[in-house]
C-alpha cells in the first residue's frame, strides 16, 4: 500500500467524521449517485431534483496529479421512471486512460447530459435496475470529441438495510487521434454502521480499454462511509487503491448530495 495513499484516505476520512452530526429521521431517504463508482439503480422519482458534487484525487505515475471538481451533477424526477441529468466538471490530467510518465499535463471542462430510465422493480432474483445514457462535450481544453457512454444499473436491498449494487458502463473515448472503447465493470456492497445514518461499503471496479493503440487494464478496490445529516441531505467518502500495473496508485473522492 502507498505511504501517500494511506496518509491521505485517513485525512479524507477524518474530515468526513468531524463535518457529520444530526439526526436521522425518516425512512425514504437520497440515494445518490455519487456516494460509489458504481450509479444507483433507482431514479429520484417524479418532481424531485437531487443535487450532487465531489472532488476526486489521483495519485498516477506521471509528473503531475489527477483532479476532477466540481463534478457537479442534477438529476431531475420527469416521472418516476425517468430522470434527466446534466452535469459540469473540470478535469485535470485523464481520469480513464492515465497520463504516462513524462506526458503533459492536460486540462479539459466537460458537459455531461443524458438520461436515467428505470427498468425494473426488484421481486425475488429480480433485481432494481435502469439504463443510464450520457454525452460528454468539452467546454475548455484541446479536444473536440463527443465521448458517449451507456450503463446498466442494478442491486437488491435488504430489510436489514443491507445492499449490493451491480454495474456495468461502455464507453466511447478518445485521446488525440486514438478512438477506443472500455468497459467498467463494477460491485459494491453496502451496510449499516451502528445507526441507519451511517453506511459504509466495499466496492471494485474495473477499466478495460479496447481497440486502443496501447490498451490498458486497471483494476480497484476500496472501502467507502457516508453520513446521512438530514434523509435529503448526504456527505461521504471514498478511496481506492489501483490492484494492477496500469492503475492509479491510489484515488480520493469526497462529496455531498441534497435532495429537493
């Protein structure tokens, strides 16, 4: 493990555990996207709007660090099946295909829209899950393309307040002249931490570049916590550490949502 690594999931967590403190009163409560890698299998339902951000830390191999803020991201209740989602982030170096050692440093704003469409309810084997369409344009930097990515979202929850939530995304990427695709294949579990406010996970996911001219194959695992302050309003963190040669090192993201 990373002695920068470590050192920086216990400050990420620090600060989470001393901005938490309120009650938890209602059994409905947000569900964001946010609060793992892999999305919720839910939509927000009809004439609701959450409101999501975070910042995410990279440590890789090149010159310079990985950062991704303000990732904001709203999602609006259409119905109770369909959720409208637009979103702004401002990237430093490349969170997919990681800057090399010796590349330079790259800055690029992004527009994400797209939609959330539920499928199915859960009931027996039958799990909650929806279909998830984004488009990303830049707004600043040096690239032109319009990447495009399609996800499948599913889970079941447990009366217990346990969860296991399931994704996988295709993407559509480029970098310069080089037109891919990757897959993200994703699991995390998650469960209640001595009250229902407090939820911690575990969670994998993969990246998995294809038709690249040197592809790649990251994989990571890392644990999560999050803190319900009021049931529309929530803050978290989570870190992961790269499993294989092409990973990141180590990543950092901490957020909120609200929900309205």
């Amino acid at each position: 493990m990373p002695q920068i690594g470590f050192a920086r999931a216990i400050y990420c967590i620090l600060a989470v555990l001393c901005c938490a403190a309120s009650s938890y009163c209602q059994d409905a409560t947000i569900e964001t996207d946010r609060d793992s890698f892999t999305r919720s299998p839910r939509t927000v339902g009809a004439g609701r709007v959450v409101v999501e951000g975070s910042y995410t830390f990279m440590d890789q191999d090149a010159e310079f660090e990985g950062h991704l803020y303000p990732d904001l991201l709203a999602r609006y209740g259409a119905k109770d099946w369909l959720e409208l989602r637009l979103s702004w982030t401002y990237e430093v170096g490349k969170l997919h295909h990681l800057a090399a050692t010796g590349a330079e440093r790259t800055e690029e704003g992004l527009l994400i829209y797209g939609a959330k469409t539920y499928l199915t309810d859960a009931e027996g084997w039958m799990p909650d899950s929806s279909l998830i369409v984004s488009g990303y344009t830049p707004t600043s930097g040096e690239s032109n393309d319009t990447d495009f990515s399609l996800e499948y979202a599913f889970g079941w929850k447990s009366g217990e307040g346990w969860e296991i939530d399931g994704g996988l995304r295709w993407f559509t990427l480029a970098d310069e002249e080089d037109h891919f695709t990757e897959w993200a294949p994703s699991v995390v579990v998650k469960g209640p931490v001595g009250s229902e406010r407090w939820l911690a996970h575990v969670e994998y996911f993969g990246l998995l570049s294809v038709d690249r001219d040197n592809n790649y194959v990251q994989h990571y695992a890392g644990p999560g916590i999050h803190h319900l302050i009021t049931p529309d309003w929530e803050i978290g963190v989570r870190v992961f550490w790269g499993l294989s040669d092409d990973s990141a090192n180590f990543i950092c993201n901490a957020g909120s949502g609200l929900r309205f």
